[in-house]
C-alpha cells in the first residue's frame, strides 16, 4: 500500500490511507483482541473542521484517519524521519511542527491548517502535545483553538481511552474495547481562545471520565 501512495492523487492518497488504517486496527482485533466502539457519529458535520481530541497512543492515529477522511494532523517534525511511517505521513501533507520553535509551530498551524480546511480537509490537532496515560489528562495547547477562530470553522471534541488497552510505555497490547465519543461541534461564535479551550477540555475530561467508570 505505501508502495502506491507516491503514485496517487492527493485524494487518493487519502483514501489508501484510511484503508491502511481499516487494515491496522483490524488487525489488532485479530491478533491482539483490541476491539472499539464509537458513540456521537451523529455529531459529525458535514463540512470539516478542526478535532481536537486526547492523545494516549499510536492507534488513535490510524483510528481516526477511518473517521474522517480526507484528514491532516498537526505533528512533530521528527516523526517524519520514521522509515515507511514518516515517508507515508509526508505524503498527505501533515502540519509538521519543530516543538522548540513555539512561536513559528502556531504560525504554521494557523497558515497550514487554514489553507486545509479550505480545502476540505479535517484537521486533528492533540492539544497535549504528547501521549498521556489513560485516566490522565494534560495541558492543551491553544493551536487549534486559534485556527479555529482565524479560520472561521468550529471546534468538534473527541474522547478516547486507547491507552487502557494499548498504553504508549508497553509494545504489549491488552484485550479489550476502546470507547471513543465524539461530541457536539462546539461554537468558536463570541468566545475568546481561553474559553473555548477550557470547552473542549473539560468535555473531554468529562467523557474520560464517564467511560472509565463505565469499564
């Protein structure tokens, strides 16, 4: 399959991704037990937007690309130097950031990102900035927050506890069922970046949460 995406469209490209992700989380139910399920796809828009959702592990990366196709991610520059999955990455034109510039890294997911979702391309952004341990919850960054509101498009949240069966600190993988939520999109429309950051946060606090307790 990476062997074909030199070779595709853009759009294409996109598509071969999202069965690369179908084939990887399906394979992990297979061979690891690691099922999912999604509640809130009523919630997803027609028109793309930015996600802003919790990072735990790498299978949120391939989840969500069979979620919302054609999709870009904000990442570090870094991971783009990882044979095969870094080559594949460059391909469909992530937002990669050099994390010890701050100040150019918001700048260019504000530019990047923007021209993507005005070509309606989905923009994930994890506000962490790294991989946290399920049940915890870090400090998000306001880049998304801010593209949002210079692009003019809302902000739709979205939960998961990946790491309870695939946590970021072990390669072995724990049978089980992910949960990830989608939320209601919520309105940039009269609110300043704080509190549109603080939305989102604590609505994926919340959900964290609630299907935590349920397991």
């Amino acid at each position: 399959m990476l062997i074909g995406l030199p070779l595709a469209p853009f759009r294409k490209r996109h598509i071969l991704v999202k069965i690369w992700g179908h084939v990887t989380i399906s394979l992990t139910r297979w061979i690891a037990g690691v099922k999912w399920e999604v509640k809130g796809k009523e919630n997803i828009p027609d028109t793309p937007c930015v996600i802003v959702c919790n990072h735990q592990s790498s299978w949120e990366t391939f989840f969500l690309q069979t979620l919302f196709t054609p999709q870009t991610q904000v990442i570090k520059k870094s991971l783009l130097n990882i044979p095969f999955f870094g080559w594949a990455f460059r391909l469909i034109k992530p937002i990669a950031i050099d994390r010890d510039d701050p100040r150019r890294s918001l700048q260019q997911i504000v530019e990047q990102g923007k021209q993507a979702l005005e070509d309606n391309v989905w923009v994930l952004i994890f506000p962490e900035g790294t991989r946290v341990p399920n049940g915890e919850l870090g400090k998000f960054s306001r880049g998304g927050i801010n593209l949002a509101r210079k692009a003019e498009r809302n902000i739709l949240p979205v939960a998961h506890n990946a790491g309870s069966c695939w946590p970021n600190t072990s390669w072995i993988k724990r049978p089980g069922t992910i949960s990830i939520r989608i939320g209601k999109e919520i309105s940039i429309e009269g609110k300043t970046p704080a509190q549109l950051n603080e939305e989102s946060r604590q609505w994926i606090e919340k959900a964290l949460e609630e299907m935590n307790t349920a397991d």
